[in-house]
C-alpha cells in the first residue's frame, strides 16, 4: 500500500488575532517537503490553533489523494485530528462539524491512519510542523 506519511500542526498567536497558521510537512525516506498556510478568519481564529490544526490534516488527507496514495499516515499532538475524525469525540461546532464529515467523505477514498504524537517533546518532524505552523501566521 502506497503511503505518504505526514505530521500537521497548527498555530494562532493573540499578536495575530484573526489568523490561524497551519502546516503539514510530509516526509519521504529522508526527504521533507513543508507545506505551511494561514487563514485570515474572525470566526475560525475564535478556535485557536485547533483550527489551524483541522486544516492541516484536511490538507494532507487531499494531498495525498491528488497525488494518488492509498493511505496517509497523519502524525499529530493534538487528539482531537483523530477523535473526531473518527467520531468518537462529538463535533460540536461548524468547524469540528465540517472536519468530521471531510474525514468521513475521504475515508470512501484512502485509508486514513494516526499516529499520536506528544508535542514539545523533541519529535523532529513533529517539531519542524511547529515551526512551519508558526512562521505561517507571518505570511
């Protein structure tokens, strides 16, 4: 099975208010590609760098279908990118509402797996989609 392995981070910072940073950085053998975005989004910065963090993993799951792989691996330190993903948390609002049923669409088309991750914790990749989440909101 063909599968691209990703770790997704967000970021939101009260000097950014109404932004929400996100990153996804997909790692291949020793290779990395960084992908990193932020979001001008009253409503959405209301969630923090949870929103950023929703974002980032809707990023890899429809990276890695355009690219054509048959699973994504999502590496995360915050559990919600898989509790309610896979409904076991419930979503409360538009935004883990809109997550959930991504995740469930997607699901129709690769295999999602996560894999938890504790944050700050000295994790390479797991830090550098700090990093990236981060310096997004600076864009």
């Amino acid at each position: 099975m063909k599968t691209m392995v990703c770790y997704v981070d967000g970021s939101w910072r009260p000097s950014y208010p109404t932004r929400v940073g996100s990153a996804v950085i997909i790692v291949d053998g020793d290779k990395t590609e960084e992908l990193f975005f932020s979001k001008e989004d009253l409503e959405l910065s209301k969630q923090r760098n949870v929103g950023g963090e929703l974002r980032a993993s809707m990023v890899a799951i429809k990276t890695a279908i355009d690219r054509g792989y048959d699973k994504v691996q999502i590496h995360y330190d915050y559990e919600g990118i898989e509790k309610w993903c896979i409904g076991v948390w419930r979503a409360k609002n538009k935004y883990t509402k809109a997550y959930k049923e991504y995740c469930q669409e997607m699901m129709k088309h690769i295999k999602i797996e996560f894999v938890k991750v504790d944050a700050h914790s000295g994790n390479y990749y797991n830090e550098l989609a700090d990093y990236f989440a981060k310096k997004s909101l600076e864009m």
